[in-house]
C-alpha cells in the first residue's frame, strides 16, 4: 500500500534530477588487465542512480532492479569515469533512472562511451513503505522518448519478474500484433 499523501505533489522536470558523479580509476579498483571492475563500476552507477531518485522523489529510495549491462568499453587504469543519470519516468513509487557511463583518458584528451543502462527505485516514506512519486514532466526530444519508452520497458521488467503476465502488457504486445 502506497501512502496517497504524495499525490498532490506537482509534476517534476526530468532535468531536475539529472546528476553527474565523476571518479578517478586507481589501482585498487582494477583487474589484472587493468581495467575498472565491472563490481565497481555498478557500484558507482548505483549511487548516481540514487541520487538522481531522490532528488526527484525527496524521499529515501532504494534500488529495485538493474537492466542489463553491457561494458561496450573498458574503462582503463588512471582515466576518469563520468556517469551521467537522470529520472525517465515515475510510476506510484517507483521511477526508472537512465544511466549513461563514459571513460575519459586525459592523457590522450580522449572521451569514449563505456556503457548505458536504466535502474528502478522505489521511494519509501518515512515507515519504510512505498511512497507516491510525483509525475515527470518530459522536455526535450530525448527526454520524451525516454518516457515513452520508459512504460515498455517496464512492463518486460514485470513480466521477467513474473509480476505481470505477458498478455497483460499492452504496450509491449502493440509491438508485436
């Protein structure tokens, strides 16, 4: 059960949540070819994604699922990794976060996509249940279909979850019939 009281709360820019975390690769965070551990990696996705949760819901929020993540570049020893994340879209308590992870070789004066991915949060009020969020008021191109696709994507969250049966998702099924 969702607390209601959130509910009169106005919609949110999407960019109201955007953040950016930065971080140095050291030796300690790497593997023996000298690259960012996947581990850490999601570890710092996973706090970029959180901030972003909660600057849109103003609540504690926890992480509920992580899509899947590619590492479409590695991420070297000494190169600074930047990770972009910003709230697609919000549904009762829950908001799905878009991330985006780059790798920056100062040296070289080269910067490189590593990755993408979108988690979910939920909000939790004050007794630790699931808390309403506001609405997200998409602006840009980029932001709208990001929204639009957002109710897509979580219906496959469900169905994976086996929280939704797959002829209940009718976003998903329109692509398909």
């Amino acid at each position: 059960m969702t607390n209601k009281s959130a509910e009169t709360k106005p919609a949110k820019k999407a960019s109201s949540s955007y953040t950016i975390m930065s971080e140095l690769v050291l030796p300690g965070e790497t593997n023996t070819l000298a690259n960012l551990m996947g581990g850490k990696l999601m570890y710092w996705m996973d706090i970029a994604a959180g901030i972003a949760a909660q600057k849109h819901c103003n609540t504690v929020a926890v992480t509920a699922s992580v899509d899947n993540i590619s590492f479409a570049n590695p991420v070297k020893l000494g190169d600074i990794v930047t990770i972009e994340s910003i709230v697609t879209r919000s549904f009762n308590s829950s908001m799905e976060i878009y991330l985006k992870v780059w790798g920056e070789d100062l040296r070289a004066q080269h910067k490189y996509l590593s990755n993408e991915a979108y988690f979910t949060f939920v909000s939790l009020g004050a007794n630790g249940r699931p808390y309403m969020v506001p609405e997200i008021t998409p602006e840009t191109e980029e932001e709208k279909e990001r929204y639009n696709g957002a109710l897509r994507r979580r219906q496959l969250r469900l169905i994976l979850g086996g929280k939704m049966k797959p002829e209940e998702a009718g976003e998903l099924k329109a692509l398909f019939v």
